[in-house]
C-alpha cells in the first residue's frame, strides 16, 4: 500500500498531502524549496527546522561541537551515567507528529520534552501551539544553554513564549495534571525509563500522548499498561501512543 492512501486510510493525509520531507527539503511536484529561517520568520508553522536559527538569532540548539558532557559525574543525580549524549532529534520529523495528531487544537496540551537538552523540542512545541511547553533536563549546563536559547528568541521574536526549563531527573519528574504530549528522544538507558513508565501509568492523564523517537527501550516503556500504541506501519524510527483510562 502506498504511504499516501494509507494515511489517508489513518485520517493523516494532512500532514502529508502529496509533500516528501527529504534531508531538509519540501518536495513538491518540480519544485524543492529549502526549509529556512530569517528573522522575522518564526511564527505557527515556520519553525525551528533548520540550523540557521543558531546563525540568524545566537542560539546554540545543536550539538555541533558536542561541547557539553550528560554524562559528567557533577551532576547532581543518581542516574547521571544512565543518560546518553544529547543529541537533539529531528524537529521536522516532531513537527510532522505535532500536526498529524488526532487532536482539536495543541493549544489545549501541555508539551513536555524528557531530556530536553538545549530546548530545541520545546520551542518548536511552543511555535507550533501547544498551550505550554516544558524541557526537563538533569544537566545544569544543558539547562542554561536552553534559558539562554529562550530569552534570545523571546527577546528577538516574541514574548511569553509559554515554556518552562526544569533541572530534574525524569524518574523524579511528577506530571501535571492535564492533557500531555510526552516526548521523548532516547534520552535514558532502562533503570529509567522504568520508573518514568510507571509514572506515567500512575500519573498521566487519559487522552494525553506519548512521542518516542529513537525508541531503544519501548519494551520498558509498553509496561505501562494505560499506553496503546499507534500507527505501527508508518514509521519505525519512533513510536506514539495514546494514554488510556
């Protein structure tokens, strides 16, 4: 079955709509426009999708340099060596996930990214919609690059962009009590993503969504029993699921 009947067949021809995403391009028909920012751009829909927001507006949202350590014994945290390096996954494949939810509006959930590294997950939540945004980091210095990327583009672009950065290990993290989409990019080893698999069974609640990309350890994480997977066919790099009662 072709990709475009069957995300029609899944009501997720929106996000599609005869429109290839390839290594940072928009294919349409003969035309292949590069997905850029210019300052002025950002708003809902043009978003953080390309490595000139780092040139255009001084953030550092990549890690190009690999030039801060997850895994540094000083941080304050039992779990400091169950972390992997950040890496920050791809935006336009979150945009693309965002979009083709089965929801009325993402203004009415809260967008909260486990591992959020430099905040690059967050902001493209908060440009996109969603009603607030969190990045949730155990790395200090991963969390001041991240309020440092925020207040630049708060002060370059728009104000009371609605995210919160949080230094806490995600086995620590308590959720709120609303309708989430959790996201996820293999940020932690199984220790943790047992413990953060059991909050979200105890605490998440239903109708919220669960965004895994780069999922190592979805075994761990399908133990929680109010989790249901879907959309198997269309992509293996991540997984989503819907929170049931």
């Amino acid at each position: 079955m072709g990709k475009l009947k069957l995300l029609t067949l899944l009501g997720l021809k929106s996000i599609y709509e005869g429109c290839e995403l390839i290594s940072g391009r928009r294919k349409k028909g003969k035309h292949i426009q590069k997905l850029t920012i210019e300052e002025g751009e950002l708003g809902l829909g043009n978003t953080c999708l390309d490595p000139n927001v780092e040139r255009v507006f001084s953030c550092d949202m990549y890690d190009f340099k690999r030039d801060v350590n997850r895994l540094d014994p000083r941080i304050a945290s039992r779990n400091v060596f169950l972390g992997f390096h950040y890496t920050m996954g791809s935006l336009i494949k979150l945009q693309i996930i965002l979009r083709g939810l089965p929801v009325n509006s993402l203004s009415e959930y809260c967008f909260i990214d486990l591992g959020g590294g430099k905040g690059g997950p967050a902001i493209e939540a908060s440009l996109l919609g969603c009603g607030k945004a969190v990045s949730v980091e155990y790395s200090e210095p991963l969390c001041g690059i991240a309020r440092k990327n925020l207040r630049v583009l708060e002060e370059k672009y728009r104000k009371g962009m609605g995210i919160d950065v949080i230094c806490k290990d995600a086995s620590l993290y308590r959720f709120p009590k609303c309708p989430l989409i959790i996201y996820m990019y293999n940020p932690f080893k199984g220790p943790v993503m047992q413990r953060v698999a059991q909050n979200i069974q105890d605490q998440v609640t239903p109708g919220s969504f669960v965004i895994y990309s780069n999922p190592l350890y979805a075994d761990i994480l399908e133990k929680a029993t109010n989790l249901k997977r879907m959309y198997k066919e269309i992509n293996k790099s991540y997984r989503l699921y819907s929170v049931e009662k």
